[in-house]
C-alpha cells in the first residue's frame, strides 16, 4: 500500500504541489495489502481498495520564543511536518476490521516538509495497493543483496602472540582463541560473520598459513524491509513469483515444442 493520489486543497509552503505529493507518495504505508482489492483506473475508491489520510498542518510565531531565539523548532509552532501527522481517516468499516492494528505510516519521524509563520498545507490522500513493478513506492522491499559464504582456511597451526594477530584481522565473533595442550591456538568459529576485508594477508606471519576463498554454492542473502511486510513473508513470496515464473516459461517451451513437431 502507498500514497497514489493526493487531493491538493491547500498548500502555501515553499515545496510546489506535485513535488509535496512526491514525497507523500513515498511514506511507507503499514497496511497489510492482503486486506485490501486491486484497484482498477475506472474503479471508485471504496473501503476495500483505498485508505484516506488528511494532512493539516499551519505554522505560527512562538509568542514564548525569546527575541533572539534562531532555532525554527524553538522560534516556530509546526515549522517541520514529520509522518506522524498524517491522520488516518477510517472508512466504511475500517475502523472495526483494523481495530487491532490501525493503518499509519510506519515510521513517525520521516521529515516531509517545512513551513513558516503563516504557511499552510491542507490535502488529503489515498492510498493503494500496487507492485514495485509500476513505482518503487509500492515495492516493500528496502534493500536485498546476496553474497557467497566465505570459507576461512587455517593451513599451519597459528599460536601465541601471532594467534591474536589473527584473530584482530577479522571481524568479532569471526576467529576465537582456544586452549588446546596448553598452547593458544587460532581457530575459525564463524566464517559467517566475515566481511571479506583480506586484512590478514597483509601480514607477513600469516604467508603460506592462511587461505580465503568462498563456497561457490552457499549463498546468503539479506532482504530488508521498510517495514510493510516482514523479510521472511517477503522471501517466501518472491519465491511464489518465481516458480510461477518458471511453469509460464515451462508451458511456453513445450508448446514451442510441440508446435514445431507439428510442422515436421
């Protein structure tokens, strides 16, 4: 669910109209889009496919401010306008439904816009649901990335003193010192936790003691969210669109086949 329309009814500020929409529109909405139909360009907005938030903000002069006082946010009453202030305005039985987890952006501290003494917005919005194909915004998605899963290989036994040298060249958590006949030994625990730097191959203490490389099919990836969908409802949907991408392609080759058969 994003900011789709935005119902401009007054807006004195500084930031133009279409470029206050924009930054609307990207406001992470927490809505969970299952609760809510698709909305075609000729549907009206109805409970089941649109959500309404209404934005009022104006800003006065402090009276209490002291005269030499230079900061906005002590010398003016709603210079900043922040996420939280878009008010959800419940329709049909929207109130009832999502009681228990009312819809609002996600997060409250997100800076849309400023204003001074005498500058007012005032819109309304709805929301709808969408898919990041069409606009980023309705991508739940923040960041996602993967990466193949280091392999730390430790050739020759690495002691004493050079043992803490070692373990200092990786990130915490990544090699450990372990007692092992009475002498410290370097020991890999968590190859997971490596960020790839190759610290350690600057030193030469560790030449010929000391092999980086990476499992070639173990990879680990990190989805982020923006918080409208948790990752782990997220992984398990993108795989949905691909297998189902799969069986089009699938169905698609077999009549390729089928058809070319046809003509031999």
């Amino acid at each position: 669910m994003a900011i789709e329309t935005v119902y401009m009814i007054n807006n004195t500020g500084i930031v133009q109209d279409e470029v206050l929409a924009h930054r609307l529109g990207l406001v992470p909405i927490l809505a969970n889009p299952e609760d809510f139909n698709w909305k075609r360009s000729e549907d009206p907005p109805t409970d089941q496919n649109t959500v309404v938030f209404k934005l009022f903000v104006e800003c006065f002069k402090n009276q209490n401010a002291a005269a030499d006082e230079t900061d906005p946010n002590k010398k003016y009453i709603g210079s900043s306008v922040y996420s939280s202030q878009l008010v959800w305005d419940p329709k049909g039985d929207q109130a009832t439904r999502f009681a228990d987890a009312p819809v609002r952006p996600i997060h409250d501290d997100i800076l849309i816009t400023k204003l001074r003494p005498g500058q007012v917005i005032n819109c309304e919005m709805h929301c709808q649901k969408g898919v990041g194909k069409d606009h980023a915004k309705f991508s739940p998605v923040a960041t996602a990335s993967y990466r193949l899963l280091p392999d730390i290989q430790i050739l020759q036994d690495i002691t004493g003193d050079d043992a803490e040298l070692f373990r200092s060249c990786f990130p915490p958590g990544v090699v450990d010192i372990v007692n092992e006949g009475g002498v410290r030994k370097a020991k890999v625990v968590n190859a997971r936790k490596d960020t790839v730097s190759r610290e350690v191959l600057r030193h030469k203490e560790f030449e010929g003691k000391v092999r980086l490389t990476r499992v070639r099919d173990h990879f680990i990836f990190n989805v982020e969210s923006t918080g409208a969908i948790r990752p782990e409802v997220l992984v398990s949907k993108a795989l949905d669109v691909l297998i189902e991408k799969c069986d089009i392609s699938k169905a698609a080759l077999a009549k390729l086949i089928k058809d070319d058969m046809a003509d031999e």
